[in-house]
C-alpha cells in the first residue's frame, strides 16, 4: 500500500471517529514498508494508538532508532518461538537463529538506554509456545513441548543484553501459572514480556467447507490488505472474507453497507457463516 493510500485511510477513520488501536499488519511485516514511520505518526496525530508488530527480523539500529522516534505507543516483536530448533521448523529464512536472536537483544538494549526520551514506545516481547494442536501432529510447527525451564532460559537470554532487566516477576508467573499464558509482565519501565501459545498460521485453511459455528474474533476489528480490500479479520491474509474494495468505496460506506450489517447478524446469531469464512479453524461450535 503506497503512502497516500494509507494516509486516506487513517483520514478516512478519522472521520468516522475511530480512536482506538490501530495495527499496521494482516500477518506481514510493518518494518519493510519504507514510509512506515510517517503513517504511523499520521495515526497518532489523528487521535489513535498505534502499535506495531514485528516478527523481529528487521529490527537494524537504524529501524531500531526509528521506532524510538517516531509515535507508536508499543511495539510488538512477536518471537513466536522460544528456541534455536522451533525458529528453525517455523521459519523458512536466511536469517539464522544466533543472528536473530543478536538482533532482538541488541534492538531491546537500545530501547532500554533510550528510556529518558519522551513519548518514546514500548517495546514488548511476545514469546510464542506450542499451542496444544495435534491435528495432524506430523505438521508441528515448533518443538513438541517447551517446559517452564526452557521458556525461563529463553527469556533470560532475549533480555540478556538489557542492563536493570528484573526478570524475577516473570519467573515467579511461569512458576506459579505455567506456559499458557502469562499476560504482559514489566522487564523495565520500558520494557515488557508476554508468553502466549500460538497456532499454525501455515494451517489457517481447512479442506472442508462448515455452515455453522462462530468466530472469537470476528466483530471485534476489520483489516484492510495492501490493494485495499477490506476483511474481518487480520488472520485473512488472503482475503477470502472480504467485504468491500476502499479502491472502489470509502470505508464509510462499507462499513455502513446493509449487505454488511445482514452477514453480521447472521453470523452473530448463529443462523449462517459468511462464505469466505467457511474454511477457516478459528471457527469453534455455536
Ligand atoms: S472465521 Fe476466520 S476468517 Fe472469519 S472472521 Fe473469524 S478468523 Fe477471520
């Protein structure tokens, strides 16, 4: 999506007195755009919050200074692995584990040593740990089990570069409450922690059509993707549930449309599942 694009988008959202969340990312990666910096900025000025989600892998000084100066209020690095041997088997990329995991520590050190500067984001790590999904087990995407010990051991050494990093409360959470999730725990004034189980995005998909169910997701946030299409949700990276085309149409009016207003009664009441919809695994029982 080129800059001005985007840039009517937020004015568009603006308009219609969005003030909340605003997430640049449908599964991609934010930190490749080259103008990333100035909509990020242009979605604070408009009154929203915005946050960004990195996988890690762009995270240079440069980048790394850029966040510091721009107006995000948080930045994600989502790690969804924990160890050398998952990051292997969930990413296809060059960069190798020891290089990234570099990276991300030099990245935090940075933002740490910049904490007298004001406005400057948060930066939280998300630690990933293998969701319990057997199906089909031959398909795992991270190593079959993570103990509390390994998480424990991964993140002493993701903020072992940050000076004042108090890493106690963090194990005193996975002591007491395990890997399923910890919620955000401060590292630092700065600096933040998360451990959540995270699916197989490489599955999204099921071969079989369903007519019934429900979505924890949808209704709570749409997407719109790099050529514009509007979606339900920031898993269709595809957009196999799209909903209009903002090349076409504002977002005001398909947002307001009554094709649109029909799909979610029906979908919130149970009575049919919008077709693009039909193969995604987030659909749980009604
Ligand atoms: S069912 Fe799937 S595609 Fe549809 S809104 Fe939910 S997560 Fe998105």
């Amino acid at each position: 999506m080129d800059r001005e694009a985007a840039f009517e988008l937020i004015d568009q959202l603006q308009g219609l007195g969005f003030r909340k969340t605003i997430y640049f990312h449908v599964l991609g990666e934010p930190l490749l755009h080259p103008h990333v910096f100035p909509i990020v900025d242009r979605a604070a000025e408009a009154g929203m919050v915005p946050v960004l989600f990195t996988n890690g892998g762009a995270l240079t000084e440069d980048v790394v200074r850029g966040i510091l100066a721009c107006k995000a209020a948080e930045v994600s690095i989502s790690m969804q692995t924990v160890s050398r041997q998952s990051c292997e088997m969930l990413r296809t990329t060059p960069l190798e584990y020891a290089s990234y995991l570099g990276q991300i520590q030099r990245a935090l050190a940075l933002a740490e040593s910049h904490k007298t500067q004001q406005r400057s984001p948060r930066f939280r790590v998300s630690v990933g740990v293998n969701q319990d999904d057997s199906d089909p087990p031959e398909d795992g995407h991270v190593v079959e089990q993570e103990s509390v010990e390994d998480v424990k051991r991964s993140i002493s050494a993701i903020f072992g570069q940050v000076k004042g990093a108090d890493l106690a409360r963090v194990r005193r959470a996975l002591d007491a409450d395990g890997i399923a999730g910890t919620g955000c725990l401060p590292v630092t004034d700065r600096l933040a922690v998360s451990v959540r189980p995270v699916g197989n995005w490489r599955r999204m998909w099921g071969d079989t059509p369903v007519s019934s169910g429900c979505c924890p997701h949808f209704g709570k946030e749409l997407a719109v993707l790099s050529n514009g299409w509007v979606t339900l949700c920031h898993f269709d990276y595809d957009g196999r549930a799209r909903v209009g085309d903002t090349s076409e149409r504002p977002l005001s009016q398909i947002v307001a449309s009554p094709q649109l207003r029909q799909m979610s009664e029906d979908f919130l009441s149970g009575k049919s599942v919008p077709k693009g919809c039909r193969y995604c695994r987030a659909l749980v029982d009604a």
